[in-house]
C-alpha cells in the first residue's frame, strides 16, 4: 500500500511517516480516545480486542468479520483502520461507514473529525471545508462518509476503497446490504463487525462459513477483556458451572464474581448473549424458541460452509448397505429464498448430507437432489409439489427417478398449514436421537419461533428456515418407510456415527469439495 506524505515533511523522516501512517497499532498511539466512565480524553494504547483487529489488516486481510461481546471497543478500532486508511491513501478514494441510523452513523464521524488535530504538528492534515455530508481531506481528496443501512441506494453509487459495516446483525436487510457493500468496495478493505442477534440470519451465516468463504473471523469473549473483573473475593466457592468455566477458560475468582455480578442484572439468556463466552452462546435460540436449547444443546455441530459453486456438504458418506431419505425444499432460484435438501441415513437416523442453493431454478434443483440421492443408494426423496415444487416433480419425472414419496392414496406431500406442522412436530420427536448436525441447518432451528397471532414456526426477518424445512421433510419421509429397509438397517449404524464424532472432536471436520 503507497502511504502518502505530505510534501512538508523532510525526505530524512519519510521512513518513520511511512511506519507510523501505515501501522493502525503505531499510529492509533498518537491519537486520544473517549474514557467511557469519566468521559475525558485519554491516550490511545489499543485494547486486547482493537489488537486482533489490527493485526488482521496488518496482515493484509481484505474481508475482516468480528463478531465479540458487548463494549470491547471493537467499533471504535474498526473505525481507526479506516481513519489510518483514508489519512495513508494518496489518491482521492472514498472510505465509508455505515451504521444503522442516520444519527449514528454521522456520530461516528466526530472521532474522525478529533482524530485529525491528535498527531504532531507534522502529521495534521486539513479538511476541504466544502464537502458537506463527508469529510474530505484538502491535499488529497480523499473522503470519509457516512451511510446508513436504511437507505434505500446506500453504496450502490460509490466505489469505496473500505467500507465498514457496524452493528451489521441488526441491518433491516442484511442481505441487500452485503451485497451493496461487497459490489461496491470490490478488492478493497470491508471490515463486519457486529454483536450477535439472530441464529439463522446472514451474520450467522457468515461467521459459520468462516474462514472457508473467505472471511477472516477475529472473535472476542468475556473472559479475554482484562476489564471484565473485580478484586478476588476472599471465600469464593465455585458452583458447578463456574468449575467448568476454570477448568475450560482458565478464568480467576475475580472475573467469576464479575460474572455473578452481571448475572443478577441479566438473567442467564441475556448474559449469554450479551456477554458470550463462545460462538455458541453468541447464537442461542431466542426465548420461548420452537425448538428448545434443551432439545438442540447435546447435538453434535460440525462446521461445515454451504456457499460456493459446489453448495453441499458431506458428513458421512453412503454406506453401501444402507438406505436413505431426502427432504428437498424448493425454492425459486432468483437469489432469495435457498433450495435445500438433506439426507438422512435409515440405520442411524443421523443427517448425512446436506446442501442448498439459492441460484438453482427448480428444474436445475431437481437434477442436482437425483444426482446426490442416486450416489446415496436411490434415495428416497420427498418434495412438495405445490408451488415451485410443481416444476421440480415434473422434471424428476422427466428424468426418470421413480423413488419419490407419495402418500397411501398416491399423491406427492402438499405443502399447508396443517402439513407443514406435521413435518416440523416429526423432527421434534426425531431430534430426540440425532447426535450429529452441520452448523447452518443447527442456527436455523435455534431461531425459530412462533411470532404473535401464527401457529406455525417461522425463521426471525432476515433469517432462512430452508435447511430446516428439508431436514423436518426428510424425518417425515423416514417416518414412512417401507418395513423391508427397516429390516436391512445396519446394527453397527450408531458405532459409525459415535465414531464419526470422536473423530470430528479430535480433528475439526473442515468442509470439503465432494467430487460428483
């Protein structure tokens, strides 16, 4: 990256500019921010968290994802690098930052606006007092503007050279937004940093495709901010959870008292949230969820990235004695709602693989579910066949796979009210035994509940249910299964699965590209 230097700086400093200006560790020190308690301005020596963000641009990460507990000043870094980016760029590119509200995100703005008169004499820089709406520096052009991510065009104009996206979980539209930010910033720098809010939306999305679609995940927990502690109380007795908590984070009396002490503000849930100590706190299921965390929390995650051109992944391939079942969910293959599908083993009542798409037409969607179902011995596959599931079953037909569900009378699943609880209810029951799940299809059912004046469970605005629609249709078909493949049913099935575990704790299963 070219550092500019501003032509009043002797060619003998030139190298220690260039350190300064293009470290955001080095640079940041010659800057004061806000103390949140006393509001007074005070040195800016980075915090833990404000380091991992960064040594990830130092790095050279481009695509930088944060997620974090709450207050661990990764908003204010985050901004930084784009402060130190815009001071160090010698052509007029734009830097944006969009928050969520108009007022925030122009509030942002007044750190920057400090920032400038902060360095030595030297290192200042003046602003073109004719930019309105942005802040735009005299010598070189470049600007720094704010966006909100209401706005109904948002980037769309603008090719920023880094954009940052605060609060990202909480975006009314987080998949229009993404897709702004991605188009418009290209190659350059784009930095996500958010709390958690949903399981199941496109934030969650992201964090469980991480590193394998790309991003860079920097994560921070409670128990990693040195300022989340108090004095060592003297007597301090361990309840069961908080022995766990020693014996898997190595945390002291005092950061446990802590703990206590917010613990009574907050209620477990919202501590959880709020204050995670993992990723999987970070997502659990909202209160009063369809499916309960007492149902979800013994399941087996493995992290596996459904994104690419090659959407499914494997988490045991076909056994050639055993039989298997697939739900499909259809969707329209026009960017929004995905298609997905997932196979469930007979012997084991485990999901083995599972896939989803939200490019394929139905007709496409169909050849892709026969060519996983036949690898899986002629799966026997279960699809709606109301709306776009008309065009898949046509097509199916087509081709001439013939294992499909129907019902006593002979007709394909229809899709209802009525029906579409039956599936869900079913995979209640089947939850009961499955031990293993892949993380994406695992967030969807945290996230779903039933919102006021429904009866059936949807997905939280924002959030995807199509994953776990497929797994519910392929627990209902295996609830209808011919006797015979009962009996074929392997008796070694839950060794393979209990061993399939054990190896995925010893080594983290990574996803991978399937060759078909």
């Amino acid at each position: 990256m070219s550092i500019y230097i501003p032509p009043s700086i002797p060619e003998r400093l030139h190298p220690k500019v260039i350190g300064l200006v293009g470290d955001p560790s080095e640079f940041c020190r010659l800057h004061r921010v806000q103390d949140k308690d006393s509001k007074r301005e005070i040195p800016f020596n980075p915090l833990p968290m404000q380091v991992k963000i960064f040594n990830a641009v130092k790095r050279g990460h481009n695509r930088i994802l944060v997620i974090k507990a709450r207050q661990v000043a990764a908003t204010t870094a985050a901004k930084f690098v784009l402060h130190q980016q815009w001071m160090a760029t010698p052509t007029a590119a734009l830097h944006a930052l969009v928050s969520l509200r108009a007022e925030s995100a122009t509030a942002l703005l007044d750190d920057n606006r400090r920032w400038l008169h902060h360095p030595p004499a030297i290192l200042q820089r003046q602003l073109d007092t004719r930019a309105k709406g942005e802040l735009r520096l005299a010598d070189t052009g470049a600007s720094l503007k704010a966006f909100t991510s209401r706005s109904s065009t948002g980037l769309r104009s603008f090719s920023p050279a880094a954009v940052l996206l605060s609060e990202f979980a909480f975006a009314l539209d987080q998949e229009e937004l993404l897709a702004q930010a991605l188009s418009a910033v290209g190659d350059g720098l784009l930095m996500i940093e958010s709390t958690a809010n949903n399981p199941g939306d496109r934030f969650s999305e992201l964090i469980a495709g991480a590193p394998e679609n790309g991003w860079h995940l920097i994560t921070h927990w409670w128990h990693e901010e040195p300022r989340y502690t108090d004095a060592d109380p003297e007597h301090f007795e361990h309840t069961e959870g908080e022995a766990q908590l020693v014996k898997e984070y190595r945390v002291t009396d005092g950061q446990l008292a802590w703990r206590r002490r917010y613990l009574a503000t907050l209620g477990p849930y919202k501590f959880r949230r709020e204050y995670p100590a993992c990723l999987d706190d970070c997502f659990l299921g909202r209160e009063g969820g369809y499916y309960g965390e007492e149902v979800l929390q013994d399941i087996h995650v493995i992290d596996h990235e459904l994104h690419g051109k090659r959407h499914g992944r494997e988490i045991e391939a076909p056994h050639p004695h055993d039989r298997y079942v697939m739900g499909v969910d259809i969707g329209g293959g026009v960017g929004g709602d995905y298609s997905a599908l997932c196979v469930i083993s007979v012997s084991t009542m485990q999901p083995v693989y599972t896939e989803r798409s939200n490019r394929a037409t139905p007709a496409a969607w169909a050849h892709r579910c026969i060519q996983v179902a036949s690898r899986y011995n002629k799966a026997l596959m279960l699809a709606e066949s109301n709306n776009h599931g008309h065009a898949f079953l046509l097509e199916a037909s087509h081709c001439g796979y013939r294992e499909q569900w129907r019902n006593p009378q002979g007709k394909p699943w229809v899709t209802s009210l009525q029906s579409k609880l039956d599936a869900f209810d079913t995979l209640r029951e089947s939850l009961q035994v499955v031990k293993v799940m892949d993380r994406v299809t695992w967030m969807e059912l945290r996230s779903l509940t039933i919102p006021p004046g429904k009866v059936a469970p949807e997905a939280p605005k924002g959030g995807h249910d199509d994953s776990a629609m497929a797994m519910a249709l392929g627990f209902r078909c295996l609830r209808d299964i011919p006797s015979s493949w009962r009996t074929h049913a392997l008796q070694s099935g839950r060794t393979r699965i209990d061993d399939l575990i054990q190896s995925s704790r010893a080594r983290r299963i990574r996803s991978h590209n399937l060759p078909f």
